[in-house]
C-alpha cells in the first residue's frame, strides 16, 4: 500500500509504526456554525481511508477533535448573548448529527480542546524550559520558530524567504523576537473565556491544541496526521515544531492532505453567495449522494461542486442502488443449492473487479478508479444475475457489492421504506385497473403519485416505486 506523504513529495509504501495498528489523527471542525461542504470533504475521506485501513485488517485508532474554544465561537456568542461554552456544545451536536447522516464513523476519540488544557500548560513548560518558547510582557507566550531548525519542511518553506517577503506590519502589543513566532498561550480579553497558567489567565493558541490531544491519545509519534492542504502552512508546520521540539522524536510519519473544493469553479466564500452548509445540500440530495460526489475525484485533487455534477453523481448512486436492490428482490424467489459450475466461474470473475478495486485504493486511495470498478462490478452483476441463479450465487454477489460500498461508506442495505397508507391504496387500485384495462385511470394514478413525489416502474418481476 503506497501513501503520498506531504512531507517528502512521493508516494511512500505503508509500514505502520505497531504491526497490524494505524493511529491516525485528522484535524477537526471550528464549531460555531453548521459545517459546510468544505469541512464535509476531509471528513469523507478520511473516514474512507480508515474503513480501508480496517478493510485491510488494521486496527485503526482514529482521533478527530473538535475546536471548541476561539475567537469565531466566542464571537457568536457575544452576539447571541450566551456563552461559548453553549455555542460550541450546540454545534458540536449539529455536527455529529450532518457526520452521521454523511455516514462518517465514529472517532475512536473527539478529544475537546477545553477539556485538555492540562496538557497544554505541560508542553508549553516544557518548550520554554527547553528555550522553544518565550513569555512576552503582557503573559502571551510565542514559539520561537528560528530555534527549530527543520522548521519549513513540511511546507517546503524557507524561513528567510518568509521572512524576507513579507510585510512588515507592526501589531499594537505584540512583543515578538521574530515576525514569524507564534502563539502559544494569549491574555484574556474582557468577557472571553479564560484558564489560569503561569504566564496569564487566558487561552491556548489554536496550534498547541492539536499537538497535546495527538500526543495523548496516540503517542509521540503517530503513523498518519491528516486534514485539509490549507493546514499545511502554518497550522500544520507549527505542530511540528512544538510536538517535535517537546517530545524530541519525529512527529508523524505520514502527511496527508485533501485537495480544496471549489464552488462551479470558485473559491467557497460567504460575499460571493456560493457558501452551502451540509445541512443546506441534504434539503436537495440524500447525504450519500454528497459522499459519492466527493470519493469520485482523487482525494488530492481539487474538487469542482456544481449541480450538474451532483446530478451526474446521483445518477452513479442510483445505478448501484438500483443493481443492489434487484439482487436482493431476486433472492426473494431463488432456488435453494450448491452453485453451479458455471456460478463458481462466474464468482472468480467477479472477483477481478474486488481486485481492481484494492489495486486502485492501495494506491494512494484512488477511489475515482475504486469507484470505477464498482461501476465495471454493477454492470457484471446486472448482466449475469437473474431468476435462474441460486440464492447462494446472489448472495455471494451482493456480498462481494456490499464489501465494497461499505468502504466507500455508500449504504446499499437501506431498510425498506414505508408508505403512507393513501400511497398504498392508489397503487393497489392502479393495479386493479390495469388488471381490468382500465389505461387511462391506470395512468391518471401514475401522474397523481408523481406529483406526490413517488415514481413507479413495471417490471417483470412486478411493479416497483422509487422517491423522485
């Protein structure tokens, strides 16, 4: 299994740390608000490379936080005139509610950064006692970044060219050694949240918080740290800095970061009016729609959101649906047996396409090709199953296509859903009058439910109903 690690340009072959275990920490959502598409796409991918991982036979400890204490949240509570602690619980909430319905898997761990501040006072003793890290007049405690000397190389950024290019803006208060030092622990400021610490009462820098939750809950070093490429620089470089020169070891082996999302071929933003919450998208699309559209793209590259691409990616979604459906209505009325010797061919064929699927997702997790072969498996399945398979074959099939969607996260198991009994009764009546001829009033119904939003199909095996 090959990963391409930010940190040396290439794709690296896979050799965990622990044989057989993976920690894997993803940097988490900011909440003060519903998330957006934006914040969805790292979630998506991320949770599909850990069901790979698992797939594979890994035991997977996966730790995503959340961000429950900054200046965004405590900004809106100000304006709501609540707490921060009651923004942050609130959106926290929201978003455990859109990742479950985007069928995210639970984290091993949701480590909260209020809840850590121990250990961040721990580890910023310890980098000042090293001499990483300095205490300013007013309390606010800076790293020193020219003190690492590998500072740069997840980015690839050159600390005097940084330093050289960029603008030299004096900020009322500040009391750096070096432009580019940065925050460890802040003041407090009239009416924000704050902790006690040596230095000041205050708060923690956003940086801090990611290294001391990775650190407790997976180790010094970790296998794979991940999130958006927009952490890269500076969030990223900075957790390097601080965990490595605290700990003295190597901070993660392997970098990963998920390509940006554009919006019909722009930057998401709130002044340009193409800004869409999760929350927003699942009142047009069922969320697995959502899901399929971000894994159809290499998750590296950039990803263009549109309608018409949606569309595209809910035409994909119901063409698996659709061929899992059938298998599952043929097993109803299969015979019971052994397969068949012509079955057991066709099952080692079928294997190909669970193959071309590994190959794909152990290269780098390219689920674009990965879903190209469920795609290849679909049309297999369509074209070789039927009333005359045995039920053992079907069940083989549908195993084999459930696998995996599974690690896709794409649920094709979905309980049946149930009719209201008014929907019900024009479809038996639109049967009847079928049975006696009756066209017009056969379609009189047919419109009358599609106008209801419900969509029926005839078929051999007899009629079928689908939402619109």
């Amino acid at each position: 299994m090959k990963i391409y690690n930010t940190l040396s340009r290439q794709k690296e072959e896979f050799i965990p740390l622990k044989e057989g275990k993976v920690s894997m920490y993803v940097c988490g959502p900011t909440v003060y608000n519903l998330i957006h598409i934006g914040n969805a796409r790292p979630m998506i991918v991320f949770d599909t490379v850990r069901r790979y991982l698992e797939y594979k036979g890994y035991e997977v400890n996966y730790v995503s936080n959340f961000t429950d204490v900054d200046d965004k949240i405590i900004k809106k509570a100000q304006e709501e005139g609540i707490s921060a602690q009651e923004v942050s619980k609130r959106y926290i909430e929201e978003c455990q509610k859109d990742m479950a319905a985007l069928h995210v898997k639970e984290a091993t761990s949701h480590p909260l950064a209020t809840e850590e501040i121990g250990g961040m006072l721990e580890m910023i003793g310890t980098l000042i006692e090293k001499g990483y890290a300095y205490q300013a007049e007013d309390g606010t405690v800076y790293f020193r970044t020219r003190r690492f000397s590998e500072y740069g190389k997840l980015s690839h950024k050159n600390l005097d060219d940084l330093q050289a290019g960029h603008r030299e803006i004096q900020v009322t208060g500040e009391q750096k050694e070096e432009t580019f030092d940065f925050v460890l622990w802040k003041p407090k400021k009239e009416g924000e949240p704050y902790w006690e610490s040596p230095w000041c009462q205050g708060r923690p820098g956003w940086h801090i918080e990611c290294s001391v939750m990775a650190r407790k809950y997976l180790g010094d070093t970790i296998d794979i740290h991940a999130g958006g490429e927009d952490l890269i620089f500076p969030h990223h470089e900075n957790e390097i800095a601080q965990s490595e020169a605290a700990n003295g070891k190597a901070f993660a082996k392997y970098w990963m970061h998920n390509g940006f999302l554009n919006i019909d071929n722009k930057k998401m933003s709130k002044s340009l009016g193409n800004f869409f919450t999760v929350r927003e998208i699942s009142q047009e699309y069922d969320l697995q729609v959502l899901r399929f559209f971000m894994l159809s793209a290499h998750y590296r590259s950039p990803l263009n959101f549109s309608r018409d691409l949606m569309e595209a990616a809910a035409s994909g979604l119901t063409r698996i649906l659709t061929a899992a459906e059938n298998i599952r209505h043929l097993q109803e009325s299969a015979s019971e047996g052994e397969l068949t010797k012509e079955e057991r061919s066709l099952l080692e064929e079928c294997g190909r396409f669970v193959k071309k699927f590994e190959e794909a997702m152990e290269d780098d997790f390219n689920t674009a090709d990965g879903v190209s072969a469920v795609f290849e498996l679909v049309k297999f399945l369509n074209i070789h199953t039927s009333g005359e398979c045995t039920k053992t074959f079907l069940e083989s099939c549908y195993e084999r296509l459930e696998t995996l969607c599974n690690i896709l996260g794409i649920v094709i198991d979905k309980e049946p859903e149930v009719l209201d009994q008014e929907v019900e009764a024009l479809i038996a009546e639109r049967q009847a009058a079928r049975k006696e001829k009756n066209f017009a009033r056969a379609d009189e119904i047919r419109d009358t439910l599609l106008n209801m939003g419900i969509v029926l199909e005839d078929t051999r095996e007899g009629v079928k109903w689908k939402r619109a």
